[in-house]
C-alpha cells in the first residue's frame, strides 16, 4: 500500500467519525475489506455469503454497495486538502453470476476535473473473472465546516 500524503489524509477522516457514525458502516456490514488505497488506485474484497439474493447469487446490491464504496474513495484521494466527494451516478452491469467465495474489486479513475471525478470499478470472482463492471461518478465540492 502506497503511504501518501492523500491516503493519510483519507484515513484521518475516516478515524475522525463520532462513533454514532463509525457502527453504521455499510461497508462493514457487506464484509468488505479494503487493500490499497491510493489515488491511482483502490482495491478491496468481499464475501459472497452473507450477501446473497434469494436465488443464491451475489446480490446486484451488493456489487453495487462495493463499487460506490471503491469509487467514492478513489475520487474522496483525488479531490485535494478540504475537499469531499459525494457520488451522483452509479451504472453496474453484471456480467456473471458468483454464488460462493469472494469477490475482489478494483477501482481507477478514468477523468479527474475540479468539480466531478469518475471511476470505473471491475469485480472479479475467485477465478479472476470478471462479474461486474460499474462506472461512478462524484462531485467534487468544499468540505462542510463539520466535516
């Protein structure tokens, strides 16, 4: 994992949520795990069961829960000292079915501006092959004074 100056400063706002805010999580409830995180680029995985629909598949929820999370993050190490991210536009399409193991995510960023960041984000069973693909978009805006 690369040690930057944007990388330290993501894991600083992340440590500095009230606990109220850190139990609620939805990353933590899907499973996921996060590995590098840099600008360039953001990996991390997660477990099929325990998200599953009805049918025994990994949930499209799911898959887009990672992607938004690994998206958002890329863009959140791009956007500069003061500055946040917030996504307006996610598209998953899913290519293949997982119904077991773990799913690993990648995420790179595609165009960097001032105002909005997108990232694409490829999902990959076990094998290595690749079950989602999604693209998301972020805003990129001054931080709140709370923030």
């Amino acid at each position: 994992m690369t040690n930057n100056g944007s990388e330290q400063a993501f894991r600083e706002s992340l440590a500095g949520l009230t606990p109220e805010i850190a139990a609620q999580q939805l990353n933590d409830k899907v499973g996921m795990e996060f590995g590098q995180l840099s600008p360039e680029r953001v990996t991390a995985t997660m477990p099929v069961e325990g998200n599953l629909q009805p049918y025994g598949l990994l949930h499209g929820g799911a898959n887009a829960v990672l992607a938004e999370a690994l998206g958002s993050t890329v863009a959140a190490l791009n956007a500069g000292d003061g500055r946040i991210a917030v996504g307006v536009d996610l598209n998953c399409t899913h290519h293949r079915a997982v119904t077991s193991g773990t799913v690993t995510a990648v995420a790179t960023p595609v165009h960097v501006g001032r105002s909005a960041v997108t990232a694409e984000i490829v999902i990959t069973d076990d094998a290595g092959r690749r079950s989602c693909t999604a693209r998301l978009t972020c805003m990129v805006r001054d931080a709140p004074p709370s923030a």
